[in-house]
C-alpha cells in the first residue's frame, strides 16, 4: 500500500512540475478548461462530452509526455546533438498533433452550436 500511495505522489509532483514549469501546459489548461465551460453552457451530449474531454486531455497528456522527453534528453546529452533535437521535435510534433485533434473536435462538435448562438443573439 505505501509503495502504491508513492506512485500517486509521484504522478503527482510529476503533474505538478509540468504544470510550474512549462508554459504551454498551462496554456493548454486554461483553453481545455474554457472549451469545457462552453461545452457545460451549451448542454452537450454524453457522447459529445465524452468528445470534447477526450481530445482536452489527449493534448495534455501529450504535453506530459513531451516535457518528459525534452528533460530526459537534456540529461543524456550535454552538447548539441542531431539525434536529440530530432527527439525534442518528434515530442513537440505529437502535441502539435493532439492540439489538432483538439481543435477539430472543438470545431465539429462546438461549431455549429456557437454558430446557432451567434445568429440567435444576433437578431436582437
């Protein structure tokens, strides 16, 4: 039990680092938990829901996994090296495309509904 209660503090100060230190998780924090705000305001489905928070945290997951990487990389290399900097760009292209997935879903699911808003406060 106490090695599964370290796990969780790890996880956690793990989640914590990366939400002190890197700038674009905080970002992403802040535009996931907007999109979820009109996603509550605008009553979605389960399913549309499920949607929305599935691609909110495929990008933060990424951005998890990319600071890993950057730091791993860091401590296993000192100079320059191509192969690191191929690794560092690998990482950042995952979450370059999660937030793609993101912004599709926010489009599709998030679009036409905001659009029926717009017109709608429009005729006032």
């Amino acid at each position: 039990m106490k090695r599964l209660l370290r796990s969780f503090r790890d996880a956690f100060a793990g989640l914590a680092y990366c939400f002190a230190t890197q700038r674009n998780m905080a970002i992403h924090a802040a535009a996931g938990a907007a999109v979820l705000v009109i996603a509550f305001l605008l009553h979605l489905e389960g399913w549309e829901l499920l949607l929305i928070l599935s691609a909110v945290f495929a990008v933060l997951v990424a951005e998890t996994f990319n600071t890993a990487i950057e730091k791993a990389v860091d401590l296993a290399t000192k100079e320059q090296h191509r192969l690191a900097h191929i690794a560092k760009d690998a990482a950042a292209g995952a979450v370059l495309l999660a937030a793609f997935y993101a912004l599709l879903v926010g489009v599709l699911i998030l679009g036409p509904r905001l659009w029926d808003a717009f017109q709608y406060l429009s005729i006032f």
